[in-house]
C-alpha cells in the first residue's frame, strides 16, 4: 500500500513540474533593479525585458528600487513568493560583495536566491567632465597625487567604488569618496563639474561620451572594450597590476522558485541573448555576452564572491 501511493506521488509530480513550466508565467512579471534609472543594469534590464516579455506572453515590467547598495532592491525581492512572478537584475555589487561589507544584512545572497541566467558583463569607464583639462588618462594619473579630487560611486561598495579606492591606494592621492544612489544621478553630478571622475559601467557611459558631455579616459577590465578599442585600460595607462573590475548583471528569482521556472527562463533569456538586435545594442554599449545554465552562472556568482572579498581585504576600506 505504501508503495503504491510513493509510486502515485512520484508520478503526480513529474506530471505537475512540466506543467508549471507550460502554464508559467500566470500574469506580469516584475523585474527588480536595485538602483536609479540610467544605471548600466537599468539599460541591460530595459533592453533584455521587452523581448522576454514577448517569449513569456505576459509584460515584464522594469521596476527600479534604489537604496542600500543595491540592499533594497535584493530585500524585496528575497521576501517575495517564489512563483517566478518577480525576479532580481542582480549585478556585481548586491550579489558578490554585499554579503562581506554590509554589517546586519537583511538577506543572503547565497541562500535567498536561485541564479537564473547571466545578462552580460561589461568593463568599467574611468569618465571625467567634457570640460576637464586631463588628455589622457596617463596625464589624469599624474594629477592624481597633486590636488584634492573627489569620485562618485552608484554607492559604497559597488565595483565602482572599489576601482576608485584601488586608484587612491596605488596613487597615494587626496581622494574623496561621493556615494549615489545608483548610476544615473553620479553620471549627472559628473557631467555637471560637482565631481571630478567616476567609474560608471559602459552601457550606461557611453551615451554622453557620444554626445560629447563625458571625456572616457581609461577602461576598468583586464582587456581593451570592444566598444572604445582606442581606450587604454587603467592597467595600460598607470602600470597598476591587476586592475581589473567589470560589472555584469544577471537574473535571480526567490529561493524555492519551482526549477521548471528556473528552467524556463534560462532558455527564454539565452534565446533572447542569441538575437541578432539584442546582440549589437549590448555590443555597441561595451557589454560582452555569455551564455551559461543556472548551475554554471551560480558557479560564477560564487566565484566573483571570493574575488571581492580579497579586493576588500586588500584595500582595507569598511563600510561607513
């Protein structure tokens, strides 16, 4: 008798997985990023929700939810149910450093989510004002040790201002930390001469060096961007070893998320990185595509993890 109602079980639920894949999503998606509109995980976000919400047949809606070092944003989405119907655009900072800098974390990255599918990975830009008197970023560099500057970040903590605190280290200036909340507003500041340079992701840069407000003066990554191929890496330019800090964005959803789900959107989300019109707007912004399956890009995610809790150790910065 036992065994004939484990077999039936067994059975009723190979029968219902499949089903939840087919008959998911029920209504809209909600897609969480947990800083400003502008941001570099706001336009890899926007660019990647209209076409899964096409291979969904349900609207993906874009939701911006700043604050906390991208804490906010994880917080909501971690406590929501885990039917798929909100994700997480996780990106480097909320996923692989908060949990070794934030004190009294409200959720674990490691525990709370269950990697979907990685978006793109894209290289810092070092941008500085239109009006800046720096030529290069060999020429910026020298200047660095000679007068106070200050640096904005999308928040303390994200890969931007780790990159700015390795470039106050290794140039022993006087330089001052200006924290936003996201993207989008450090970029205005900068434009507007408030701040003298920041380390913005280049999706999210590349528009105002387009159009002539930002002057970019050096790339984050260990290689040349695709995008700016006559822009130097900072490693190129100051001979600083091991300078290399990218931002990527990828999605999460709640722990507990049936795997089906898991499954379905991994597929959808790869099949929309595979089009040709995604490809060359991701391209053109600097981003580089990889394809992964939830259990390589967890394997990703954990090892980005191990890499800036060293950068943390290294610097010696704490969290304010």
């Amino acid at each position: 008798m036992i065994a004939k109602l484990l077999a039936a079980a067994f059975t009723a639920l190979v029968v219902t997985l499949p089903a939840q894949a087919q008959t998911y999503p029920s209504g809209p998606v909600r897609l969480i990023v947990a800083y400003s509109p502008g941001g570099t995980g706001d336009v890899v976000a926007r660019i990647i929700a209209d076409k899964l919400s096409i291979a969904l047949g349900q609207s993906v809606v874009v939701e911006n939810r700043a604050g906390g070092s991208g804490a906010i944003g994880a917080q909501a989405v971690a406590r929501a149910a885990p039917d798929g119907l909100m994700l997480f655009l996780g990106q480097t900072g909320e996923m692989s450093i908060n949990q070794h800098w934030l004190k009294g974390l409200a959720y674990d990255p490691d525990k709370d989510f269950e990697p979907i599918a990685l978006g793109a990975i894209v290289p810092l830009g070092l941008v500085v004002p239109a009006k800046a008197s720096y030529a290069s970023m060999k020429e910026f560099y020298a200047a660095l040790s000679t007068k106070k500057i200050t640096f904005a970040s999308a928040g303390a903590g994200t890969p931007g201002f780790f990159a700015g605190e390795l470039l106050k280290l290794k140039s022993k200036g006087d330089l001052t930390h200006v924290p936003y909340k996201g993207a989008g507003p450090a970029l205005n500041d900068v434009i507007g001469e408030h701040v003298d340079f920041y380390f913005p992701g280049l999706p999210a840069a590349m528009p105002h060096v387009k159009s002539g407000t930002l002057k970019l003066l050096a790339v984050s990554s260990a290689k040349r961007s695709s995008a700016a191929p006559d822009v130097p890496t900072v490693a190129e330019a100051t001979g600083i070893e091991n300078f290399d800090f990218t931002l990527w964005q990828g999605f999460f959803a709640p722990r507990g998320t049936p795997k089906p789900i898991i499954e379905r959107l991994n597929k959808e989300i790869n099949a929309v990185l595979d089009q040709a019109d995604v490809r060359a707007r991701l391209s053109a912004a600097g981003a580089e595509i990889v394809h992964m399956s939830s259990a390589e890009f967890a394997g990703f995610v954990q090892n980005e993890s191990a890499k800036y809790l060293k950068i943390i150790k290294d610097t010696g910065v704490t969290a304010d």
